[in-house]
C-alpha cells in the first residue's frame, strides 16, 4: 500500500497534530541525525517537515514530506525518518522562496515516491 506522501502515517500524524509541537526536534535518518526541524505542519494531505541540517551539508535545509516519519520520541525530543542521509541529501534543492509552490512539491513528491513505502514504523 502507498501512503499520501504529504500525510503523517495515521499514530503520528495524532501524536503529532494533537499532543506537541516538533519544531526543535532532532531528526534521525536511517543511518544518523541530519538536523533539527526548523518548521512542521499538520494538515492533512499537505504536512511536510523543513529540516535545518545545520553543518551536515553547509547549513543548508531540506523538506520531507510527512510520510516519511516512522517514529516521534517525545521524551529525547526525536523524530526518525525512513529514507538514508545520502537519499535526503539527493533530493530536490530546497529554495525557501518557492517550497510552497506546487511545481517544487511535485519534484519533491516525484522524488520520494520513488523510494518502497515501509510502513508506519513503531510509532
């Protein structure tokens, strides 16, 4: 089954949208942290995260869509995603002025639905 990649898997998108705010977490790829989340929504079939990967790769930041999220850690303040650095680091140049805009998500989205769906983790 594929997920709507803009939609937390359904137990985060609740931990998420309803109990606290991920702005500040660290974020694990599956191979070790690439940053903290700099901005995360929660609409439903529009979530995505901006990640600040801080000196990983220059400071720059990247945007995840929410389905890529398999587990939120509250208590170490973590979220941890299904796809490897070097996959992050691949995608699409994130430009703050023009994210929002459907053209670049669809890059995004045409990006990370290439990867197999894994599942919603341990959530």
């Amino acid at each position: 089954m594929t997920p709507d990649l803009w939609s937390y898997p359904n137990d985060a998108y609740a931990t998420a949208g309803q109990s606290f705010n991920l702005e500040g977490y660290d974020v694990e790829a599956t191979d070790g942290k690439i940053g903290s989340v700099d901005e995360a929504t929660y609409e439903v079939g529009g979530s995505y995260l901006i990640v600040d990967t801080g000196p990983w790769i220059f400071g720059k930041k990247v945007m995840l869509p929410a389905s890529v999220v398999t587990q939120i850690d509250p208590q170490e303040r973590k979220l941890f995603v299904s796809r490897t650095k070097q996959e992050i680091k691949n995608a699409p140049e994130f430009d703050a002025s023009t994210f929002k805009e459907s053209e670049y998500r669809n890059q995004l989205g045409d990006y990370y639905g290439r990867f197999p769906y894994t599942g919603t983790g341990n959530l």
